[in-house]
C-alpha cells in the first residue's frame, strides 16, 4: 500500500493542481523515485457516469493520462511538461462511482521524450484499465512573476 504520509514535493511548490487533476479530485499517495513511480488516487464522481452507470471510458482515460503526466512532473522535479503523443488504453473492467487508485511509471526516457504505462485499481488492488503513453518533454513553464 502507498505510504500517504507524503513531505512536501515539486506539486506542493507549483501550487493549484490544474483543472482537470482537481476535476478527479487527484490525490498524491506516494512519489516512488526508486521505481520511477507515482501512486496517486481519484474520485470518481456519479457526474462522469455513462447511459450504463459505468465511468465514462474519457474520465478513465484522463485519469490514466494523469498517472503517466504527474510521474514525468514528480519524478523529474518539475524539469518537463509532458505533452501526451499517444495514449493507448485496455479497458479492463467496468468502473464504479467511488475511489480509485492509480500508479504511473516511467519505462523508458531520453532528452526529449518518455515512455510510460499507467493502471487504474479499485480499492481492493483489481486492474479495471491500463495504458501506455508516449510524452514529449517541453521545458516546464516558468511561473508567473507574483504581484503585490
């Protein structure tokens, strides 16, 4: 299980996660840098579900896509912004309104881009969906200068 006891990392410092990371309610459960791994959770809300009652398949895939982008920010202390190439996804299980758990690991990584793969659990560690993703890295962005 991911220790959720986190210090303060390179998220902390950037500030207001982006939109679509607080849309999911990311959560960060464990930066891994051993394993080239991030743990992170989601919630997934009744809002993202389809005509089924199953999350919809482009909030699984946002989520997914989050687990790879925040591995590359976390990992490489904010050096790159991750650019998604391509993303292919297995939709293993049907997915519920509630929790779940997401892990990114980066597989492979040169000067200007990365590789990596991605899962989604629910709480009892099942794999409901996985992908793997191809990043171009852009240098991060630098933060606008604060104003008084």
């Amino acid at each position: 299980m991911p220790n959720t006891n986190v210090e303060e990392t390179v998220f902390d410092r950037l500030g207001d996660l982006p939109q679509v990371a607080a849309l999911v309610d990311w959560t960060l459960l464990e930066l891994d840098k051993k394993s080239d791994s991030i743990h992170l959770s989601f919630t997934a809300l009744p809002e993202f579900t389809n005509p089924a009652g199953n999350v919809h398949g482009g909030f699984i895939v946002a989520m997914l896509d989050e687990c790879m982008g925040s591995a590359i920010v976390g990992l490489t202390d904010a050096e790159f912004m991750p650019v998604t190439v391509s993303l292919s996804t297995d939709f293993v299980k049907p997915i519920s309104v509630g929790r779940l758990l997401g892990t990114g690991h980066i597989t492979s990584r040169g000067n200007s881009s990365a590789f990596l793969e991605a899962r989604l659990t629910d709480t009892e560690g099942r794999i409901l969906a996985r992908a793997i993703g191809t990043y171009r890295l852009l240098p991060f962005p630098k933060p606008p200068p604060k104003t008084r």
